[in-house]
C-alpha cells in the first residue's frame, strides 16, 4: 500500500472514502446551519436567489472542514502501525 503522505491533498480529499464522509457531514451540519440561519424564510416562503446562494454555500463550509479534516488525520496516522486505517 502507497503511504498516505506521498499522496497529494487532492489525491486524499478526493479519495471515494473521504468524499463519502465529507458529504455525509455536509448534509447533516450544512441542514442544520441553514435551517438555523434560513428557517424563517423557509416557513413564510420569502426566498430570494440570494439567500439560496448563502444556503448553497452553507454546505460548502462543513464539506471543506471535514475534507480538511480528514487529509490531515490520515497523513498523520500513516506511520503509526495502530492506526494504519481510519474507521477500523
């Protein structure tokens, strides 16, 4: 197996595994925000485009973070012999 830290970012942040999880989080952090900060229009139908776009974007940030996340915890778990893989 490559170790993980001769892989590029890119090549971990877009690895099928990290991906998965990364979209997971969006999904239940970025619905969570949104309904937070754009509830209100939700319930009275007062969406505008701009506020779709804040909303859209609001699942960007926890998609990054955990992307982020994620590339770094695997680069350096990659020497340690008891964590050679995440979630195992």
């Amino acid at each position: 197996m490559t170790p993980q830290k001769d892989l590029s970012f890119f090549a971990i942040a877009f690895s099928p595994e990290v991906r998965r999880t990364a979209i997971r989080v969006a999904l239940i952090v970025g619905s969570a925000l949104a309904l937070i900060n754009h509830g209100d229009k939700l319930v009275t139908g007062t969406l505008t485009v701009p506020a779709i776009l804040k909303m859209l974007l609001t699942y960007l940030v926890p998609y990054s973070v955990s992307t982020w996340s994620a590339v770094k915890a695997i680069r350096a778990c990659d020497g340690d012999s008891s964590h050679s893989q995440l979630g195992s």
